[in-house]
C-alpha cells in the first residue's frame, strides 16, 4: 500500500532525558523519522523534554515542544495542535509507555487520534509477560520456563519448583531496572521485592535461569502488507547472564552455522508476524550451546538501542523506514538510500566484522559495584569496524578512551595465576582484560571458557592477540619486518600500544610503518557487500589491498565527534557537531565528520558529506587526515574528546580552524591562565598546582580549608571534591593517583556564592553573548548537576560586569568560535571557575530558548566570517520573553552503592528544560519532565546542624503548602522550636521506622543534606540509596528544595501547564 | 604464497589454504554470511571458483550434517580471513582439512572486497588459483576455459528412491541439492531421483504424480538431450523446477535465457509474487535467467527479482507447471518459501 493520504499532522513522543537504558540512540532515531516525515510533507509535532537532542531544533518538525512527557501535558498538546496520528515507536520505551497510557485511557479515541504502525494490542501482546508468554505458546515458539510474579510468594514457589539460580525481570521498565539474577531464596526475596517495586504494573518475571548459553539478536521489519526482513542479527561476546546492554557484542553472529542462523531467524519473522508488527522490533534469544534447543528471552516492538546498532553496522536506516512503514508505505515502495538503486525490501550483508562494546560510568563512579548483571549500568557505547574480529575488538577498545590501546593490562598483569582464577569469575566491565591476562599466563582456553562461559571462538582469537602481544614486548622493534608488521596492523593493533612495547615514541613508530609503505585502506559500508555500486560516503579503515575511499578535490573541513556517551559528555555534543556540519555544508564546503558512537545523528552517513567510522584517537584520525587533507579541523564542538586530539592534529600539520592549540592549552594551564586574569584584572579562587600528596596538604593549608581537589584536563568535575581536611585531601589524592596523570592536580580556595554561567560566540573581534544563566544551587555542585535558570535574577551592574569580564575572556583567551565562562558571584565580587574555549554542556539549551543558532554562528566564526555581518548583533543579546529552566537528571538507581548527593563531581546523565512565562513555573515544568514526584504526601527531613537554621522556613513552607513532616530527633525538636509540627522517628541504625516508611510510600521524599567528611555519612547514605532504589526523590541541597518550595507554590498540576512551542517563542 | 589470477589480468597475493593445488574456474562471488558448506557442495557450483564476500570463513568448522551432495563441488574457494580454529557445537574438522581431503584448492588472505567489486563492473571472469605465479600456458588456459558438461559430472550415477508417502514424485537430478528431496520427502511424498540423462520415456515409465527439475550448474543450453525430455514430459505431469530446472523448462517451452553480468549469489535476494504482491527473501545462486519476454503467450511472469527485475518464477498455462529461480529448499539461505514444495505437494 503507498501512503496513506489521510494522515497528515503526526505527532512524534521522543525518549526524555538520557538515562542509563535511554540514551542517545533515540534521539537518532526520533531525528530520522521527523526527517522523514516531514520530507513527505507531513506536518509535524516534536513532543520531548530533552533540550540537548537534534530532534527539538526548530527546524526539525513543525512544532517542536520541549515539554514534560507526561501524560496530562500530552494531553494539551494534542487538545492544541489536533494531530490526527501519533508515531509512538520511535521514543524508545518513555514514547511507548505514554501512547499506550493515552490509549487505554480512552483519550486518543475520544479526540480522534490513532496510532501508527504497531497496534496497542500488538505492544501489550509483546510487553505483557503473560500475554506475551501465550501468544509465544500459540505460535510454538518456546519461551524459557518461567511465572509472572505478582507477589514474592509466586516467585519463591516457583524457583522451588523449577529449581535456582533463576532470573528476576520486571515488567515494562528500562534496561531491565530492578531485575537480577538469584541463586537462592534470600536473594530472590530481595531482587523480586524492587523488581516489582519497579514496575510499572507491578509485575515481575521470574524464569528459570539459561545463563551461560548464547545471547542472540535479531533486527527484524515488517510491514503492513506482511513482508518480513531481518537487518541485522549480533552475537553477544558475554553469553546470558549479562544484560545485552552491558555486554560486547558482534554483527554479524560468528560461531552460528547457517542450520541455527536461519532457525532463529525464522523465529524472529515468525514472530514479528504473530505479533503483528508494523515497522522495527529486536527479537533476543537464548541459544544452547550443545544442540539446536533455543528461548524467546525478550522482544521488543520498536525501535531500540539495537536498533541504531544495526542501522550503523549496516548501513540500513531503520528509524526511517520504520516511520514511512508507520504512514503506509510497503518495504518494496522504499527506496535503499545506500545504493539508491535497489529497495528497502532485501537483507543487508556484511563484508566486514563490528564491534560494540559499552561504555560504563566506573571511570568517574570509582566506589560504585561494577559489576555486570541483568540490570544495565553502561552509559553509552562506541561502535568500530573491522576487516576481522580483532581489528573490530582492538579499536572498539581504543575507543572507549580509557587509556586502552591493546588488550594489556597492568593491572590483571600483576595478578597471580591463582589470582585469575579466581578472578575469572567475576563479571564486571574489566572482565575481557582479565580474560586476556589469564591466557598471558597460560591458562589454557578450555579452562576460561568453563569459568566464564565464553565461547571458544572469541577465546581462541583473544589468544591469537595475546600472542602477538607478548612477541612484540619480546622483541621489540626487531621483530617488525614489513611482513609482520602489515601483519599486526591488519589485527588492529595500535601505533601506540606498538610503541609502548618496543620504548619508542609514536611517532617513530608511525614513521617506520609509514615508510614500510603500511597505510589504511578505507572500505564502504554499503549494506550489499559490494553486490551493487553504492553512493553511501561511509568509511572504515582496513589494511586491505583496495582503498576505496579519496579526497574528493573539494575543499573540505574535517569535524571530530564526541565519541560515547559518558557522565559529563552526552549527547549535547553530538547536537553540537551535527549543527556544525551543517554550518559547514551551508558555507559550501564538504563536511567530513570521524566519530565512533553508534547511537548519534552525526553517524548517521547522511547528516555529513563523508563519514568516517573511526576511533578517535590521534593516530585514526590523523590517518584519515592524511587522506582527506582538509583545509582544517574542527575541534570545539566535540566536548572534551576532540579537545584532546587538537595537539596531535595540529602537529601533523593541519590547521585548527577556530581557538588555536596554544590558546586552548593557555586556558587549561595554570601558570598561563594565572597571568592572564591578572593582566585582565580578574579575580578567581586563588589555587595550586601540585602532583604529590605532600604538596597537596601544602598547598591547602597555605589556601586555607574549605578547597577544592580536582584532576586538570577532565570531563564533568571528574574526580573534583571538596575537601575540608588533611584526611579528605590525602584520600583524594589517592584516589586521583590511581591512574597516572599527565597533567596536575589543581588545589583551590573554595567560595561559596551563586553560580553564574555564560555561553559566548566570539569572532576575535567582537563577542555575542546570548544570554547569562543562573545555577539554582550554590557553589561546590557541579553545573551539570544544577539546576540551571536563563535569564539569571540579577540585573544592572552584575550583569555589566559580566558581559565586560566576558569580552575580555574571550579576547584574551584569543577564542574564535565558542567559550564557556562559568562566575562566583559574592557580595560585589566576581570570581573566575571556569573558562573552556570550546562548546559546553548548555549550548544546545541556550540556542533555543534565545533562537541564536551558536554552533552556527560559531563555524562561520571559525571560517573567518564576521559576527557583526551575521544579524545578530554583538554583545548580551536581549532577553526572550520565556524563562527556562534547565533540571537535571540521574540515574542513579542503576548504580548500586552510588553515592547521590549533590558535589563537585558530576552524576547526572541527562538534563530536561522548563520553558514558561514565568520562573516558578519554568521550575515547576522542569520538575515535571524530571520525574520528580510532584504530588503531595510526607516527607522526611535530616539535615546537617550546620543546616538547621537555613532549613526551618523551607519546612515551614512545605508544612504551610500541606505536606506530613517526619524527622530524626535532634530536626524534629529544631522544627518544634519554629513551631513546625513533624512526626519524629527513630534514626535508621536504631529501628526501621525510615525503612518501613520509604517501602510503605508514605514518605514521598527526602531532604537529606549530608555531614560534610565520608567517614560520617554511614545512616545518610543508608537512607538515600533506601529512597533512590525505592524511586523515592531525594534532595541533599537546600537550594534544590527552595526551588522545588517556588515551583510549588505556583499551585499548578501539570495538567495546567501551558505548552510552550519553540515556534512561538519570540527572539 | 598463493595467486589467484584473474583473465583481466589482475592478480591477487594470498596464502594458500586446502588442497595445495592449481585450480582453474569460473570466478563468483557470493554474498552469504553463513553456510559455506552447503554453497561448497551445492553442485551448481560445479566448474566455478567461489568467493564469499563475508570475510572471516570456516568459523563454525565442519560437520557430518550440513553437506548438500557427497562432497565440495567447487573448483576453488577464496576468502579473506580463513578460520583455524573453529568452535561449533557440531563440529568435526576445520574447513582447512575437509578441502585438502577432497582435493579442493582455496586461497586467503586476500581482499575479497575488491575481488568482488571487480566482478561486479566487469562481469563474472575465468581466474586460476596457483601456488607459483601463473605461466604463460596457464594464462591461455584460464582464457580458454569453458565448463564442459558439468551436469554430466555432478548427477546421480543411477536412479535411487526414498519412500515417502502414496503419492511419488520423480525427480531428475542435474545437480540436486539433498534438502530437495528431503523437502518434497517431509511433506509425505516418496522421492525416485533419475540421472540428468534419463529419457522421458523412463520417467513416464515410473508414473510419477509429479516431476521435479532440480537445480544445476552451467549454462542451460548445453543440455540439449534434457530440453528434449523436458518437450515430451511438459502437460503429461504436474512439474516443478528450481533454479537450471526453471531454465530447462523455459527453453523446453521455447523460450530463452541469457547470461548474467554476475548473476545472484546470496541469501539476501528479495522476490516479490506477482499474485500475491509479497516479497520473500530468497536464497540464490545462478549466472543465467529465463527471459520472461521470450514465454509471452505459453506462460506468465509470477515472480520478480525485486533488486533487478529479472525473472525469478514462471507459471505455464497449463496450470500444472511452475518453476521459480531461487532456492525454497534453501541451505544455506532462508527458508521464507518452503512452502513451495506444499503447494507443488498439493497438485499431485
């Protein structure tokens, strides 16, 4: 059936903010179907409360609502704009959950709103367990042995029966939140209690436990006509048992003859038909090893984070596809945009091997349980491409930006025989290299393999890496014959690893290889293993034969991406590229971007001119600029990973357009940036630079405790923390030492005051500064873990001094392009925390709220255009009518033993903005879209003494506002005093009063400021990880609750919000 | 080292792998990322070198289950990154042995992309696999080299029957894969398979409910003496032809065929039914097709190669005769059309 021609307004639900399970994956694929869409001439309307996605740029829909996903506010939306459809498949399980909610509800029908593509019934039949259990029955697709648990009795008489270890998953939730696996009863008792707790319907699965078999995925289409295809199929490296999320996994499968191929892929279109699916589903299973026998572990009836792996791994766009199927188009009526020829109607082939492998959060997490299970803990991932296996694994690891260039780990290294052994059981992130440090030591193949489930196959060429490994280490540069050393590189090996074995340099390294005539030759992905000619400008490197890959003549600007997904650097970046490569495309040069993240729209082979599907790491991406020879590269827009990779690129002898390396350097270097505040007459936090343990203590007592202890040259605050004693620091400094520094260790006064932040495009001339935002808490918070409001409360002279130090920054730090100045603010004095002359973490969000394109203006900066000819004006651009409140978010429930409150540090993983008239009610929508639990109920206070006073009015209002207080003794008798009446309760290590409340529900949140010190935080901590798990809020700053105080006292359910669409915000 | 030249000129450094030996053939590629020991013992293959566009090959090793005839049919196999040391559940011995103990020549380390892409703009090529360079007499050799007869070599030597059902079906084997029979055997028929050389008479002889024209290697119109079976068996019987069977009955009926630039090889080729309007994906392998144009007025097109609209299936008027040019008994290669063999089971 072509399109049908009766839908014409759809309206798209996006994923919300990034969480761990969520990530940037949806952003893509929401991206593609409003691309889609709208190229059908359809009209459009972009619902997610996401700011720093692509999908909520003005241009990319019609109407584009950076509003709370709930489904009152839906509801506005849709009673406001009358879409005669809803695209529910493409927001990932936030979009999914909320269309079947306004479905059942009766609402979609009552306003004459239909679904696209997949059906509700389809969604429940694959989503519900027990449904979905049956309609696996019906068709004769055998599910493993299992009972949907309702209560923890069911699932205890069930593991009694069938027998332990057994695999609790809840219903309907992300990542598989709350599930595990239980190898007794005590432990079932306990994962069952929050697995239902978790679930949206409070129901769990329990089945029987196939841990240790193949973990196997299909993704499959179907459209309304009944054609099924399978995209992709993967294998999972890490057998069952670890979740699919967290595991490395392979496109295509390698140890599956065609007989179980073929067998499980007629499962997975048997049923993607029963189910009646319209558009994308991944399909997993469970395959023994030792026969054909096989289970259904889990489907899911849209589009997914397999889903974009599979589009990058082959080249085949499923997002899109899924959206034209959702309006009525067949398979055979799309056409393959790779080859432009043939349809979308066929299977893709593989001539190539790809690697994902997770990226997890234990870099910045350091106390967290890494290790891996049924519940997912990655934050994002890296994808790479290889010629064989282990060129794919080699640079996926490099990618990961950990400091891994090979498969060597000191660290395992180290460990004794014994050791490893015992080691080899435990699965978390570091299990591959331990793997490999056990076969370093010769324990043989077949041993690990009965330990840690890991089939042969991988086994055996994990040995083939270590051998070569240990031959180079062995023989260093002499064994590096042109023969041996085409050889290794086909493998994948580094340029750096080889140099750290032989103790040389790099460069020599790459000079004798270069020599040898030893260059990467890049292949097309193109979805047909060469059956057809094809157009797709999608690029990996090889040390193949045939280079398929050449300049085009054009003159050309090379992006470097943002690589995974990570605390501190998430997909704002990847918005941040994207809009500089159009800016590129749109000045007429050709945009050549090289990334590795599977999930972004900047891998996707037609947002740029060419796409290099690369590690970024010096080596790869000087490689590809040796091919390309670009006219320059931009760096400032991939966070800090393209920063890093500026001083090899312009040592290579290519030209950084924008902020050059040595004023990028300058701003990061202490001494250099010192010299220029003084000359600038600027103040900031006066600070050390120190290496040792020893000269940390020095220097804070010379500074004087509170201070602050933070590593240079890091993302997010990484390892950034208060410390108010000579324990604390010597802690610290430990901690930061763990890993070798290249750089040193900064030691500052700490000030406490309000937090200012600007975002700049400056032209080396004259500076626009869009706008000045306020942090919601005070110093000592990471900004990315602030609330954040625009425009900020202060006017007049603050503001004067702000634009004024601003230009000066900007001049000063000669940035052409983007810089992020982060102020304390303190009585009349202005301090100085931050500048990084690149992109930050609010750009995307202050770009649309002001309408000023900054990415965009920003490039044309870097290409030599002038900001006074771009329209917008020099200096503080005027204020927008709106205020937006940006609120972040944190999934910290995935984290076990994390510690949550608000620091230096950075936790949060994603971020959601409030756009209204008011402030209040900007801070009201962000709570909204956060998930904070807005409805009324008790709350338990514990603050610090130090905190009492400050606390008494918030409770007070929160009292007044009609809210059950409870609180420890020493609070509660502070609160009477004020005349506050709370219900006192026994403290947590005393009676399980806290307990039985958080459990019970009665208390719906927390204000909990922790005692500054680790060492006293025993109860707190106690209580906050009680209340996270328990998805109980909780609040460990005072300016957070007198935020959420203001927002509540606007009086507004969200049902009463007004939707704001970015169309109408006037600039 | 190892060479494979190919008649262009080109020639491509390997190290050899299997039999040790010089082999010479019709260069394909195909396009599957599983089930290389189906496609190197399906006989069609018969006088070709086959390359597999998937890079890491003999993963899964090799096994006592998945042959489709009594042994590798190919000249020569080339990959890129042949595997030592398999690990499969089945597995009994590498690829490596396996093709040394059939004599059958491979090559790999090469860059099977760029083979692949040269066969795709050039056309499909005569090469040589060799373990010196190629001489000059080799070189007029690989030039001068045509598949003789190649259903005369990979036929059955004499008729066989395997008991089904009540109802019989005789197959005439050009070059069978067994999970044809073993198909038409599933669904409750009993199966006598006749050399490609039986007469038509012979067939008639066993008065079979149904005839099935097997697949097979080489070019369609060097089987003369089979098109003129075929002429006297057509409308006697109901008839089902796969793949050469599809291209016999064809030219039986006066039609023709032509041969492709590099035909399809793989198990990704899209099909749609004419009727129906469904696509199905297929498993392929052939370098010939059935030009639809030339049955106008004995037959109709049924299906159609969605990628290059070439013919994939024809159904005669007589309604009793069908042929498709895909694989439904597929090894290797999806299953989506198997029920092909129930509706031919049916008409019987």
């Amino acid at each position: 059936m072509p399109k049908d021609k009766s839908i014409k307004r759809v309206l798209i639900i996006g994923s919300g903010p990034i969480a761990i399970g969520q990530a940037a994956e949806f952003d893509y694929a929401g991206t593609q179907a409003c691309r889609a869409l709208k190229s059908e001439g359809i009209y459009t309307i972009l619902v997610n409360s996401n700011p720093a996605t692509i999908m909520t740029d003005k241009e990319m829909a019609s109407r584009v609502y950076l509003e709370p996903l709930t489904p009152e506010v839906l509801k506005n939306i849709i009673r406001k704009e009358k879409p005669d459809s809803i695209l529910p498949t493409l927001g990932g399980q936030t979009g999914l959950n909320l269309a079947c909610e306004l479905a059942e509800s009766g609402f979609l029908e009552e306003a004459g709103v239909r679904l696209l593509g997949t059906t509700v019934e389809s969604i429940k039949k694959s989503e519900d367990r027990e449904l979905f259990k049956q309609t696996m029955e019906e068709i004769g697709e055998p599910c493993i042995d299992s009972v949907i648990a309702h209560n923890v009795e069911d699932a205890v008489n069930f593991a009694d029966e069938k027998g332990y270890p057994v695999i609790v998953r809840p219903a309907y939730t992300l990542g598989g939140t709350g599930g595990g696996i239980a190898d007794d009863e005590t432990s079932l008792k306990t994962i069952c209690k929050t697995g239902l707790q978790a679930s949206r319907v409070h129901q769990c699965l329990i089945e029987k436990c196939v841990s240790g078999w193949k973990e196997i995925e299909y993704e499959v289409m179907r459209d309304q006509n009944g054609n099924v295809i399978t995209i992709c199929n993967m294998e999972n490296l890490d057998p069952v048992g670890i979740h699919t999320g967290d595991s490395i996994v392979l496109a295509p499968s390698q140890t599956l003859r065609d007989e179980e191929y073929q067998m499980l892929r007629s499962a997975a279109l048997n049923i993607i038909s029963a189910l009646k699916i319209c558009g994308g589903c991944n399909v997993q299973f469970a395959l023994d090893t030792k026969s054909m026998k096989y289970a259904v572990i889990e489907v899911n009836p849209r589009v997914s984070r397999s889903s974009a792996l599979a589009s990058k791994a082959t080249g085949y766009p499923i997002a899109k596809v899924a959206a034209l199927i959702a309006i009525g188009y067949n398979l055979d009526e799309i056409v393959n945009g790779v080859t432009g020829k043939t349809y979308a109607c066929f299977e893709p082939t593989l001539d190539y091997v790809v690697c994902k492998f997770p990226r997890w959060p234990f870099d910045k997490f350091t106390e967290a349980n890494r290790t891996l299970g049924t519940r997912m803990k990655a934050t994002g991932e890296v994808m790479s491409i290889g010629a064989n296996f282990e060129a794919a694994l080699l640079k996926a690891v490099r990618s990961l930006e950990l400091n891994h260039y090979s498969l060597d780990s000191a660290k395992f290294n180290k460990m004794t025989k014994d050791k490893l052994y015992a080691q080899l059981t435990v699965k978390d992130d570091e299990r591959l290299f331990c793997v490999c440090a056990a076969l370093r030591k010769g324990i043989s193949v077949d041993a690990i393999s009965e330990i840690t489930t890991i089939d042969k196959w991988f086994l055996v060429k994990l040995k083939g890496i270590v051998e070569l490994e240990e031959k180079i280490k062995r023989e260093k540069k002499a064994c590096l014959n042109k023969e041996f050393f085409r050889k290794i590189k086909r493998k994948g090996f580094s340029d750096r690893a080889i140099a750290d074995w032989c103790g040389v340099s790099e460069s020599e390294i790459r000079a004798l290889r270069e020599g040898m005539g030893i260059l990467p030759a890049y292949k097309m992905v193109d979805t047909c293993g060469a059956e057809f000619e094809a157009v797709s400008p999608y690029y990996y490197s090889t040390y193949e034969q045939e280079n398929e890959a050449a300049a085009t003549g054009k003159r050309s600007i090379v992006v470097l991406g943002s690589g995974p997904i990570r605390i501190g650097q998430g997909v704002e970046f990847d918005y941040c590229s994207v809009q500089c490569i159009k800016a590129i495309k749109a000045a007429g040069y050709e945009a050549i971007i090289v990334n590795n993240n599977p999930e972004t729209v900047s891998t996707d082979f037609d947002v740029s001119d060419k796409l290099y599907f690369e590690p970024l790491t010096p080596e790869d991406v000087v490689n590809v600029l040796e091919l390309e020879k670009p006219e320059g590269v931009v760096v400032q827009f991939g966070g800090q990973t393209a920063i890093k990779l500026a001083k090899s690129v312009s040592d290579a002898g290519y030209k950084i357009l924008g902020t050059t390396v040595e004023s990028i350097n300058d701003a990061e270097d202490r001494e250099e940036f010192d010299k220029l505040l003084e000359k600038l007459h600027i103040l900031r936090p006066k600070g050390k630079t120190v290496y040792t343990r020893e000269q940390a203590l020095d220097a804070a007592h010379e500074l004087g405790y509170p201070v602050l202890v933070r590593p240079s040259y890091v993302l997010g605050g990484q390892g950034m923390e208060i410390a108010y004693t000579d324990t604390e620091i010597r802690e610290y400094m430990d901690i930061i030492n763990v890993n070798i520094q290249d750089h040193p260790v900064l030691v500052d006064q700490y000030i406490a005051g309000k937090e200012l932040e600007v975002d700049a495009v400056c032209d080396g001339k004259d500076v626009l500064i869009p706008g000045i935002m306020e942090h919601i808490e005070r110093t000592g918070v990471h900004s990315g873990d602030s609330i954040s409001r625009y425009p900020s409360s202060f006017l007049g002279k603050t503001v004067d001094n702000i634009i004024d130090i601003t230009k000066k920054l900007a001049l000063g730090t000669k940035t052409v392009g983007l810089i992020n100045i982060q102020f304390i603010l303190k009585g009349e004095d202005i301090y100085i925390i931050e500048v990084n002359p690149r992109s930050s973490r609010t750009v995307p969000y202050i770009s649309k709220v002001t309408g000023i394109p900054m990415v965009g203006l920003a490039t044309r900066c870097c290409l030599g255009e002038k900001l006074e000819n771009m329209g917008y004006g020099t200096g503080l651009y005027k204020k927008s009518d709106y205020y937006a409140v940006k609120v972040p978010v944190f999934s910290n429930d995935k984290i076990p033993e994390l510690e949550i409150s608000l620091s230096p540090e950075m936790k949060s993983t994603g971020e959601v903005l409030g756009i209204a008239p008011t402030v209040g009610e900007a801070i009201l929508k962000g709570l909204y879209a956060s998930g904070i639990n807005m409805s009324k109920g008790g709350i338990f206070i514990s603050v610090s003494n130090k905190s009492k006073q400050e606390a008494l009015p918030l409770a007070k209002d929160l009292f007044d506002l009609g809210y059950k207080l409870y609180a420890t003794s020493g609070t509660a008798a502070a609160l009477r005093e004020s005349g506050i009446v709370a219900e006192e309760v026994g403290k947590l290590h005393e009676c399980d009063d806290i307990e039985r409340m958080i459990k019970s529900g009665s208390v719906k949140l927390i204000v909990n400021t922790p005692t500054k010190g680790r060492n006293t935080r025993r109860d707190g901590f106690r209580i906050r990880r009680l209340a996270v798990e328990s998805g109980v809020t909780v609040f460990t700053s005072l300016d957070t609750v007198s935020a959420f105080v203001e927002a509540l006292k606007v009086g507004k359910k969200d049902s009463e919000l007004t939707p704001v669409a970015l169309q109408d915000i006037g600039y | 080292m190892a060479y494979l030249y190919l008649i262009d000129g080109t020639v491509f450094e390997g190290e050899s792998f299997g039999y040790a030996a010089d082999a010479m053939g019709e260069v394909v590629f195909n396009t599957g990322m599983t089930g290389y020991q189906e496609l190197l013992t399906d006989p069609s293959y018969a006088g070709q070198i086959v390359t597999m566009t998937y890079p890491l090959i003999g993963n899964y090793g090799i096994n006592s289950f998945d042959d489709e005839s009594d042994g590798p049919k190919v000249r020569g196999f080339v990959v890129r990154d042949y595997c030592e040391y398999p690990s499969n559940w089945r597995s009994e011995e590498t690829l490596d042995k396996y093709l040394k103990d059939h004599k059958i020549a491979g090559i790999q380390g090469i860059d099977t992309r760029a083979l692949t892409k040269k066969l795709r703009s050039i056309g499909t090529m005569n090469g040589i696999i060799c373990q010196n360079y190629p001489t000059p007499e080799q070189i007029k050799a690989v030039q001068n080299y045509r598949i003789e007869n190649p259903v005369e070599q990979v036929t059955a030597s004499k008729s066989y029957e395997i008991i089904g059902g009540a109802k019989r079906v005789a197959v005439i084997d050009y070059g069978l894969k067994r999970n044809i029979v073993d198909s038409l055997v599933k669904c409750g028929l009993t199966v006598r398979v006749f050399p490609a050389s039986v007469t038509a008479e012979t067939v008639l002889d066993y008065n079979p409910d149904g005839i099935m024209l097997t697949n097979g290697p080489g070019d369609p119109k060097d089987n003369v003496f089979e098109i003129a079976q075929l002429k006297k068996l057509i409308g006697k019987k109901p008839i089902f032809g796969i793949c050469l069977g599809h291209q016999l009955l064809a030219l039986a009926k006066g039609g023709n065929t032509v041969k492709m630039p590099y035909g399809h090889r793989g198990s990704n080729q899209p099909v749609k039914d004419l009727e129906s309007g469904r696509i199905y994906i297929t498993s392929q392998n052939h370098g010939y097709c059935v030009d639809a144009d030339s049955l106008k007025g004995v037959g109709r097109l049924s299906h159609v190669n969605w990628n290059d609209r070439t013919c994939e299936g024809m159904e005669y008027d007589d309604g009793r005769t069908f042929s498709v040019q895909f694989h439904p008994e597929a090894s290797p290669g999806p299953k989506d059309t198997s029920f092909l063999f129930e509706k031919f089971a049916k008409m019987l």
